[in-house]
C-alpha cells in the first residue's frame, strides 16, 4: 500500500481517506439521518403520486405495481453492480471497507431482487393470466436471485472473515461476468421457445402522468437503498470492532485496540 | 509446457487407476436419466420430445457433483501445495485439471449418452446433433465447475454449496445445448457456434478464477 501514499498520487490519497473506517463512521453518522429524512419525504411524495396518476387505459388499475416493482427491478441489478465494483476493490487493494460494502450490499439486493419478483408476479397474474411465465425478464431476474443467494451461502460457509470476504468476492465478479451472457441466453431461449402467445400489454412510451411519479419512486428507491447500505456498513463495522475487542479481552495482553478499528479489518 | 502435460498424464492415471470417481459420475448420469420417466409416466411420445432436456440436465448434475472432488485429495494429501511451490503458474494448475475432469468425466458421459438416450426413446436424427452440442458445451462446463469447486474447496457444506454457486451459471450452457436440437433452420449451426463461443470464453476465464480462490484456499 505504500506506493500509493507517493505525494503525487493526492486523489487516490483522498479516496483512500474517504475509505478510512472511522472517517466513514464519522461521516456516515453525519449522513444517515438526513438520507432516513429524504427517502420518508420522497417516500411520501412518490406514494401520493401512485396512488393519484390516472389507471393505464390498458392495464387499469394494475399498472400501479409499475412502481413498486420497476425501482426494485433496478435496484437489484443497481446493487449486483455495486457487489461487483466492491468486490473488485477489495481484490485488488485489499481495502477492509470494499468488503464490508460488497457484504453489506448482498442481502439488501437479493430482498429488492425477491422484491421485484414477488410484485411481478403479483403483475402478472392479471396481465398473463399466471403468476408465472418464463418470461425472458422475470427468468433472468430469478436467475440473479439465485446468484445473490449463492454469494451470500458462500459467504457463511466460511468461518473466517477475510477469506470468506474474498471468496465471495471472486464469486461475484464470476456473477458479474456470466450475468449479460446469461441474460442474452435468455432472451434467445425466450424468443426461441415461445411464439407470440403472450402478447406483452403496455404501450410503446409510457404516458407522463405514469413517468412522473415512476422517477419519483425510482429516486426514493435508490436514496432507500443508499440509507439501508449505509446502515448495514455501519452495522458491520460495529459488529467486526466488537470481535476483534473480544478476541483482544480473550486473549488477555494488554494490546489496545485501534480506536479507528483498522486493527479489527485485517482479520 | 512439459509440467502441465505431466500434470495431465498424472491426473489421468489417477483417474484410470482408480477408477471408482468415473464410474460413480457415470451411474449418477444413468440413474438420474431413468428415473425421470418413473415421474413423468412412460409416454414415449412425451419422452422423445423431452429427453434432449433430461440428458442436459442430468449431464450438468453429473458434472457438478463429480466436480466436488477436484482438488479436495490433492489438497488433502499435501500435493496441491507441492503442486504450488513448483514452475506452474496456478492459473495452469486450474487448467489442467478442468481439462482432467473434462477428459475423465465429460468424455465418459457423452460416449454413454446413446444409451441413455436409447432409454428416452429419443429420435435417432437429433442424437447426432446432441452428441456434437455435448462436444461443444461441456468443456466450458468442466471450467466453470473448475472455479467453483476451488472456491469451495475444504468447506464443510461444500458439497451442497456448490450446485448452488455453479448451477445459474450454467443456464447459456443448457439454453444452447437444448436450443441445438430446435427443428427452426439455423438453429443447430448457430447454437453449437455459441456453445463454442462460452466453452472458449471459459477456458480462457475460469483459470484466473479458479487460481484466485486456490490461493486463498491453501493460505
């Protein structure tokens, strides 16, 4: 890690301030309560405004789903990428904080992936006639399901939490790569196997009055997510300052632990 | 060059020799296959449409679950670490023994697939073109199975994990390998085309993969 501290390298030393544990705590604790403030105001907003948009001349009523179930379509794979982008900072610089964010990540995005199938389906029983089709999107959203769930099996099935952090990480970047393959395998499966029997309702543009509060959803989503992400870091931090204090207290020498908690990251 | 083909040959002794790993992977294939028809009824119409996505997926169950022991006796017997300290980069340490389980594993099941077909009834046209699917896909297979089984490799619940980890992985794979025997013009010739394409993409990928986590897995 030296190499990077050469004095002309100062925008990597100030993400690499950024990514000090207890610099994130600090400022993350500044943070959280405003982010919780906005995603309730927008929440509210963008709830309203769902509820007040006019039904879908084709969909009715139904096509309010959209705006619960399209933010979380996005967010799930908004999150895979941020697992990915994690996963490959802490393989490459070893950085405790990537880990804890690629960790934090996974369950969040495997309950909005959960989410986003559990309201299409609930979509799709009007539109379709069936809670399941092997619709192209909704096969390869499931497959992603899967793929968070496996990071986070794996992730258990590991003890010790640096290698843990690391497996998964090479499992997630393995996700990262195979999932536009899978998705384009999908799409042919789909085209291939099922003629035009399902004819997909919903126009080609979406109507203003529905795009609005769609942003809106999509916008209180994605602060959401930021929020919950935030929360579960801080939680983790917490959670792994407290095992290195315990071992420390086990171990009975009189080693303090860093008060910014980098002792406890390199486990 | 001459390491990685004597890692080879050894692997393939190994498997000659022994024996017992092929033979397992070649039952679990046949008893996999049959009991399928005991679920689904002996309708032979039926079995004949359906049978090149039974032998897929038991083809692909087979593979993962013979995988498992990839590197578990090399590493429990300390040869994997002497494998580490010799001129073998990891990455052709993963390589070599991906293609290991694809020639003693892979092979074996194709050259049984006939049989196993013969039991589904399936149509003596499509099993040409099934066989060269087979061909096409499964050395892609054993290379992702390769990384999968060194991510998991010395974990108590690793047997179980892995089809999970490795399982979604493998839908292009048994999209293409079943799209190969769709009756629309074209579609043979374009699939196994693809089904090259990701069985290349793998052999070059999975073996910075799989080195990855054989590092992490022998600290």
């Amino acid at each position: 890690m030296s190499g990077l501290s050469e004095p002309q390298s100062t925008g990597l030393w100030r993400i690499a301030a950024l990514a000090n544990p207890s610099a994130f705590m600090r400022l993350s604790g500044k943070f959280l309560p405003w982010l919780a403030a906005l995603t309730a105001i927008l929440f509210a907003a963008g709830l309203t405004m769902a509820f007040r948009a006019p039904p879908d001349y084709q969909q009715g009523e139904t096509v309010r789903i959209m705006f619960i179930h399209v933010p979380a379509a996005w967010l799930s794979m908004a999150c895979y990428s941020l697992i990915a982008i994690s996963s490959a900072g802490y393989l490459i610089w070893r950085h405790p904080l990537a880990d804890v964010s690629a960790k934090a990540a996974a369950p969040i995005g495997a309950t909005f992936t959960l989410l986003a199938l559990i309201t299409g389906s609930l979509w799709g029983k009007p539109m379709w006639g069936a809670y399941w089709v092997w619709d192209a999107r909704l096969t390869s959203v499931l497959i992603l399901f899967f793929l968070y769930l496996g990071l986070i099996a794996l992730r258990q099935a590991i003890d010790e939490p640096g290698r843990a952090g690391r497996a998964a990480a090479i499992l997630s970047l393995i996700g990262a790569v195979n999932i536009p393959i899978i998705k384009f395998s999908v799409n042919w499966w789909n085209t291939l196997h099922q003629p035009a029997s399902v004819i997909r309702a919903g126009g080609p543009t979406i109507h203003p009055a529905l795009l609005m509060p769609l942003l809106v959803m999509a916008i209180a989503f994605t602060v959401l997510f930021i929020a919950l992400h935030m929360k579960a870091m801080r939680a983790e931090i917490l959670r792994r300052r407290c095992e290195a204090m315990i071992a420390i207290h086990v171990r009975g020498d009189g080693r303090q632990a860093q008060p910014d908690g980098t002792a406890v990251s390199h486990v | 060059m001459n390491a990685f083909l004597a890692l080879i040959g050894r692997d393939l002794r190994l498997a000659i020799r022994q024996g017992s790993a092929v033979g397992t992977a070649l039952g679990f294939y046949l008893v996999a296959v049959s009991i399928i028809p005991l679920g689904l009824g002996p309708d032979l119409n039926l079995l004949s449409r359906i049978a090149p996505g039974i032998l897929w997926i038991s083809f692909l169950l087979s593979a993962v679950l013979s995988v498992d022991a990839l590197f578990q006796e090399d590493r429990d017997d300390g040869s994997l670490d002497a494998l580490f300290i010799g001129p073998l980069p990891a990455e052709l340490i993963a390589a070599s023994k991906s293609l290991a389980h694809w020639v003693t594993t892979c092979l074996p099941l194709i050259v049984i697939t006939p049989l196993a077909g013969l039991l589904l009834n399936i149509e003596p046209a499509s099993l040409p073109k099934l066989l060269a699917a087979l061909l096409a896909g499964t050395a892609g297979i054993s290379f992702v199975a390769g990384a999968g089984a060194a991510l998991t490799l010395g974990l108590r619940k690793g047997a179980l994990l892995l089809p999970l980890l490795i399982l979604p992985l493998f839908t292009p794979f048994l999209i293409f390998g079943v799209g190969a025997m769709a009756a629309s013009p074209g579609a043979f010739e374009q699939s196994i085309l693809l089904l090259f394409a990701l069985s290349v993409f793998s052999v070059a990928a999975m073996p910075f993969a799989a080195a990855l986590a054989l590092r992490l897995g022998l600290e």
